[in-house]
C-alpha cells in the first residue's frame, strides 16, 4: 500500500487542483507515525495560513527522502517536471551570483512540496518580485546550553517593549523547537544590510536591558547560558523555519504563531501537525493581519548610527559570507592571537 500514489484535492484561489501523492504510507516521523499523505493533508488543512506567511517569497524546500531520521538536503531552485502552478523568481546570494529561486504562491504549490519529501520551509524575508529588500525585521531568540524555552519568554516580551518604543509592531510565534521567532512588518525600502543593522540596534538595546539574561556574542564560547540573539538570520539568504511549517523533529512540532497573551506558559511541544488544524479552527491565525499596517526601521538605524559613534561597530557575518567591511575577525576569540592583527583587527601574516 505504501507504494500506491493518492490523488489528493488541494482547495486554492485558482479552483481546485489534485495533487498526486506518491507512497502516500512512507512514515516521516516515526513516533508519532505520521506518514507522507498525513504532511499533505496537514498541509491542505492549513494552506491559508501556511501560504498567507510563506508564499510570494523566496523559499528553500528542507527535504528528508527517508523521513526525518535519514538523510536531508535542501532545494532552492524548482526541479524538472514541477507543475505550472509552482514558480520561481531570480534572486542574489551574498556570493553576487543571481540564481531562480522557489516561490510558492497557493496551497497546491504546498502540497506538490511536500510530494517531494519537504518537511521545513524556509521562507526568504522578502516578497518575490522585490527580493532585496525585506518586508519582515526577524529575531531569532536561541537559547543556549543551560537554558530553555521558558528562558525566551522575557526575553521576547521586552524585544517587543524595544520594538514598540522604535515604532514597531511585533509578532510572535514558537520556533517549533527551542527558541521563539520575533517578528515585525516593515516597509520594503532598504535592502539586507540595512535590515541587519536594525537588528543587531535592538538586539544590542535588548541585551543593555537584560545583560544577565541574553548577549548578541557570536562565538559560543562567550554566551554562556544565556539566550542568543541571532542577528545573523537577518541576512542575504538566512532564513528560519516559517510560520506553520512543521520541523524535523520526533514529535512532529510545527513553528506556531501565537498571540502576546498565549507566550506566557506556552507550552511549544503542544504544536504539532496533529493539533494545528484544530487550533486554526477554534483560535484563529494570530498573523493574519501581520502586514496591515508595516513600520520602518528608521528609528533603529538611527540607534545603529548612535552605537557606532559610541565605539560599537559591526559584528561577525557567518563564516560562508565574503569579508564585509568593518567586520571584526572571524576567529574565535580564545584562538586569536594580538601578534598577528594589527589596530584594525586585520590579519597581518
């Protein structure tokens, strides 16, 4: 049986389409037994939601043939034989290089993903047709060894104390692991660099606020047990799982978006596949209206602009990203030697 494709009915703003699903009965994740047709139909059920907070975007496609306990890679590009209704849009890495990137842009497209073994979704911050400038300032709230969720939680509410007092409304939801995803809309006027140094204003007015409680240090060995402000996703082609997308994980946790009132003693591993159907029904999307009324990042940038002239430059990029300017070494601060680097923390030898 688990070999005979279904053809599966996926409601969308074009009219019906089926969608086949081939061995339909492969378990993804085992504990829970959830198969290939249960992640299609989870899909299905939450295609609004799901495409309301993913679609029109660049998306990478984190794809698990073997079910979540095998082997993964990710697909950014739509492949041979993808269906008409699924579309991609030239987008630029931080290597320069243009390439097409997937778009999704109805639950069908969805469905057809998960066809194709998808179990994360990786949206950009970006709509499709102006992909270098974001639409979304996104904070990633990582804790670290030592601490936990519920270590996020006022982490995340001061976050949106900061962002409120810099003209922003912000939004939340559960990583669908560990950690808490703080957003809020902006105007797509200033392309990623800009956006990052937004970030990295409120997350370092944030640590000022809770120093013993969260840092902005990029290198491991200087956090501590404290939550992580993640500053990095908010660059070129650095995404994190997106709203309603499942995670590869045992229990089949979904990323959820949550109302301000519903953080406190949230419980994360009560989002799954298997209850967020019910809970769209019953609660609602607490993002449906994200994008009403967008900010900007002007008043961050001008806190950029006061660190900076305090002594507070740019921090570390990730290691795959070309040396940008003012960049501090990306050498981990126990292994660096002062010998070999002169006044501006540039190798010399």
């Amino acid at each position: 049986m688990a070999n005979d494709a279904v053809l599966l009915a996926v409601p969308g703003p074009n009219g019906e389409r089926e969608v086949r699903i081939s061995s339909p009965g492969r378990v993804l994740w085992s504990e829970p037994g959830i198969t290939k047709l249960d992640l299609a139909r989870y899909l299905v059920e939450v295609g609004d939601a799901f495409i309301r907070a993913n679609g029109d975007r660049p998306v990478s496609l984190q794809r698990f043939p073997g079910g979540i306990d095998g082997e993964q890679f990710f697909s950014k590009n739509p492949p041979k034989g993808a269906p008409d209704f699924v579309r991609s849009v030239p987008v630029v890495y931080p290597s320069a290089r243009s390439h097409p990137q997937l778009v999704l842009d109805e639950p069908a497209a969805a469905v057809w993903a998960a066809q194709m073994n998808t179990i994360v979704f990786h949206p950009w911050p970006s709509r499709a047709e102006n992909s270098d400038n974001p639409d979304q300032l996104r904070i990633d709230l990582d804790p670290q060894p030592g601490t936990d969720f519920g270590d996020a939680v006022p982490a995340a509410f001061e976050l949106r104390s900061v962002l409120e007092e810099a003209g922003l409304t912000a939004f939340v939801k559960t990583s669908g692991n560990r950690g808490i995803h703080v957003f809020a809309p902006i105007e797509p006027t200033r392309e990623f660099l800009d956006v990052r140094h937004a970030v990295i204003a409120a997350a370092r007015e944030l640590e000022r606020r809770m120093p013993e409680k969260v840092t902005t240090n990029w290198w491991k060995e200087e956090r501590g047990s404290r939550i992580f402000v993640d500053y990095n996703q908010a660059n070129r082609d650095r995404t994190i799982a997106g709203a309603y997308s499942p995670r590869a994980l045992p229990h089949a946790p979904v990323s959820c978006p949550l109302g301000w009132d519903e953080l406190d003693g949230a419980d994360p591993t009560a989002f799954t596949i298997l209850t967020l159907p019910e809970r769209l029904r019953t609660v609602g999307d607490p993002w449906e209206h994200m994008h009403d009324k967008p900010g900007t990042t002007d008043v961050l940038l001008e806190w950029w602009e006061k660190d900076l002239s305090n002594g507070l430059g740019e921090l570390p990029f990730p290691p795959d990203f070309p040396k940008m300017p003012g960049e501090p070494p990306r050498v981990q601060p126990s292994k660096k030697n002062a010998d070999n680097w002169d006044g501006d923390d540039k190798k010399t030898t």
